[in-house]
C-alpha cells in the first residue's frame, strides 16, 4: 500500500501535475521513478501497525546525510522514537496528535550545534560563531534538506510520512524528554510508517507556480492573482473531499497567523532557545 499503488491509474507526468496545481499543467518530460515519488507525495496521519523492516532508519539516515550541508558543517541530528510511552508523551506536548502515537517510527529533526561546540572545548579553539543567528539557521537548514531526503527515501520504499510542527510547541520540554545538550533545537518531528488501508489520501493542490515563481525579479501582482486563483482550487477540493473548513485557504491561513494566541505557544519561541543555549546575537 503506497503512493504508486494509490495513483495506479494515473502514471503520466502530466496527469500526476494536474493533481499536484487541481488543473492541467503539461510538460515536457517523460516520468521517471523520481518524479513519481515526488509527484506523488501527500501527508498521512493514519498508520497501520505493520512493522517497519529492519534498519529503515539507517537507510533513510544514509539518504538524509546524502543531502547539501552548508560549509560541510552538518549542524543537524535525530531522535529515532519507537517506545510508546516516549511517543505519548511527545504527543501530547505536540498537540495531542494520535499518528505520533500510532505511527511505528517517529523522528525528531534537531538543529545541533553543540557538536561543534564540544568539538571547539575538546581542541581549545574558538567557537563564538555558534552564537550568532546565522548558525541556528544554518542548522535549521541542515535539519530540513535532511529530512525532506529521508521523507523521499521513505516514499520511495512504500512507506508514507507527515511533518510535525508541534514539536516546537514546547521545545524545552521535548529538550528535556530527549535528553538534548544546550544547544540543540528540536526544529520539527516526522512519523514514518505504512498508510492504514482504507483510509484514502489525496494530494493536494499546491499554489499555482505563477504565486511562488519569479523570473528576474519578483511580480508581487501576479503572485496576487495566482494566489486568488488557488482559493478558488481549493475551494473545489475541499467539496470534492468533503472537508468542512473555516472559508477558503485564503481565510483559512489568515486565521492560522491571526495572532500569538494562534501559534499554539511557539510565540514564546525567543525565549525557548534563551533557555536552550542559543544567545542570537
């Protein structure tokens, strides 16, 4: 049960970006194995208990470190979790969500610069560079290109991923429930497992390519009207899967940034990496 099987009947390139934009966008280009798990991607949040087979995570660690690092630093690691109790607890400090705890293997992406910094005690050499922004987004960066490499791999394999953002809602506490050093920044989780049959998946239209690409210079105005014209995508796609939302992805959004009160405790986030160890200079 995987992204191919589920797309069985639509194994042309253009027929795969028609769903990925909700209306036809040809190309030409033939399809190829890597572009159909590309393609092919959605989120899935509901996990059989099928086990995963043996040293998974290795392989999708030998394809996350495959990816670009900036200056070769590799300022990322992971948290591999499979005892339950330990994916309970990480569930309910990411917003009680259920396919942490159902998932077979979830992931903890982390931003690591205490590496570096242990590295700099051990050989008595400078590291006051680790304080600046530069390198906890260095490391964020790091973090993500990995991850979106082991998520292909994984798709590749027949297995299914989701991307979880609420590990930054109490970053500190996910810190202490991992045993992180300071330094250490848990940028976001992933669960990793195979889709529960049944349960469908969709992929879902992404932002026509006129919002998000620019040649030369950027076009505020067309960005503006590409991006109209996905509400209106979207508004299709929900009726189509029968999804109840808060008006269209325009209002939807909106309501996500409203305020503080709408970053479900990351707004506190500044103060989070004070206490982590990063000065931010």
């Amino acid at each position: 049960w995987n992204n191919y099987a589920m797309n069985k009947d639509k194994k042309t390139l253009n027929g795969l970006l028609q769903d990925r934009y909700g209306y036809s966008h040809p190309l030409p280009f033939n399809l190829n194995e890597t572009l159909e798990t590309l393609l092919n991607h959605y989120s899935v949040r509901s996990y059989s208990s099928k086990v995963l087979p043996k040293n998974t995570v290795e392989l999708l660690v030998a394809a996350a470190q495959s990816a670009s690092t900036s200056s070769n630093l590799q300022t990322w690691s992971l948290v591999s979790i499979e005892n339950f109790d330990r994916k309970n607890r990480l569930a309910s400090l990411a917003g009680n969500q259920e396919h942490i705890r159902s998932c077979p293997l979830f992931l903890v992406w982390l931003a690591d610069l205490s590496r570096l910094e242990l590295l700099g005690e051990k050989r008595n050499l400078p590291y006051e560079g680790l304080q600046y922004l530069e390198l906890l987004t260095v490391g964020m960066i790091d973090a993500a290109l990995a991850a979106q490499n082991a998520a292909i791999a994984a798709e590749s394999l027949g297995l299914n991923i989701v991307y979880i953002g609420g590990i930054r809602n109490n970053p500190e506490a996910v810190a202490t429930e991992l045993a992180l050093p300071p330094r250490i920044f848990p940028v976001f989780g992933m669960c990793v497992g195979y889709a529960e049959k049944n349960t469908g998946g969709s992929i879902k239209p992404r932002l026509p390519q006129a919002a998000v690409l620019h040649h030369e210079q950027y076009d505020q105005n067309a960005s503006s009207k590409a991006t109209d014209m996905y509400c209106k995508t979207m508004n299709q796609f929900y009726l189509q899967q029968n999804m109840k939302t808060n008006g269209d992805w325009g209002q939807h959004s909106l309501h996500r940034i409203r305020g503080p009160e709408s970053l479900s405790g990351r707004d506190k986030m500044m103060a989070s990496l004070k206490n982590l160890g990063f000065k931010l200079l």
